[in-house]
C-alpha cells in the first residue's frame, strides 16, 4: 500500500473520522527549517517542539530528562494549547526528541502515538525523510497500512517545495 497524499491526511485528522488523529509526515531534509510554510499551505497548525520545549523549561533545568512519556506529554501539551490555531496541529522537531531516547523507547512512543493517543485535534509529526532509525521500518509500515503516513517532496516542474508529487 502507499503513502497518502498530504492533504489527504491532514483532512482526515482535523475530522472526526479516526478515533486515533495522528499521522507522520516525512519531509525531505532540504525542506527542515521550512516546515512553517508548508504548514501553511498545508492549513494546519504548527509548532516547533524543541523551540517550544527550550520556552517552557526553567532556566534552573540542565537536565531534560527526556522520556518516550515526557515526549507524549510535550505532544499532549502542543494539541491542547489553543493559541496554536487549526482542527490539526504539526509538529516539527520531534525526531530531536525521539533521538535522545534509546531505540526501545522509540517503539513504545510509536506505539502509544498510534493506538493510544487520543486528543480533541489531529496531530501531524514530521520527521526527516533520511531519518529512518527513528521510525523503525516495521512500524513505518504500519503508519501506511493505517493510511496514516505522507511523504512531502519536491515538484517536479518547478523544483520549488510545496507541492505533492504522488
């Protein structure tokens, strides 16, 4: 089976037609830093989780104890919080995230994030396209067979990001 088409997939998360709203977004590496844009393009709300996680943490902190549950609770946090607009919400940087976790605790994050979380609004993460040893393959395949992973790439005409090439 393929990936769905972006647009396709947020749709499906900002209705009520899944019980579980989540979904991956896989971008290209050239795309990291303008996942903003896209978003917009996309309709949906953003947020960059590491520049959010770096705000809300006491500068006493050295530590961030980074957890699959902590990560979880960020992701819960990032959804419920109304000043980001929009029936889904992007996420970008969690793959900063998953890669201070051991390999484990990545499966048990995915897990939880596709059978277990469930929120009022859909929740897109996007992750690096060449980041494969954060999604593991096994689970990789499950995310498309749910019709819940995208991949966002380039357009083949004009070069520029934006546009969903099936």
């Amino acid at each position: 089976m393929r990936e769905m088409n972006p647009q396709r997939l947020v749709h499906l998360l900002a209705t009520n037609e899944l019980r579980i709203r989540t979904g991956v977004l896989e971008v290209p590496v050239e795309t990291l830093g303008s996942e903003s844009n896209i978003a917009v393009s996309l309709e949906v709300g953003f947020r960059d989780v590491c520049k959010w996680k770096v705000s809300v943490t006491p500068l006493r902190h050295e530590h961030l104890a980074i957890t699959w549950q902590s990560i979880i609770e960020d992701l819960v946090s990032c959804v419920r919080d109304m000043s980001v607009p929009g029936f889904c919400v992007w996420i970008s940087g969690i793959d900063v995230l998953l890669a201070a976790i051991p390999f484990e605790d990545r499966k048990q994050f995915w897990s939880f994030f596709r059978n277990t979380f469930r929120q009022s609004r859909g929740l897109l993460l996007s992750l690096p396209a060449a980041a494969t040893n954060l999604l593991p393959a096994e689970e990789r395949t499950l995310w498309i067979d749910y019709r819940r992973l995208s991949v966002w790439t380039y357009g083949a005409s004009d070069g520029q990001p934006g546009k969903y090439e099936p």
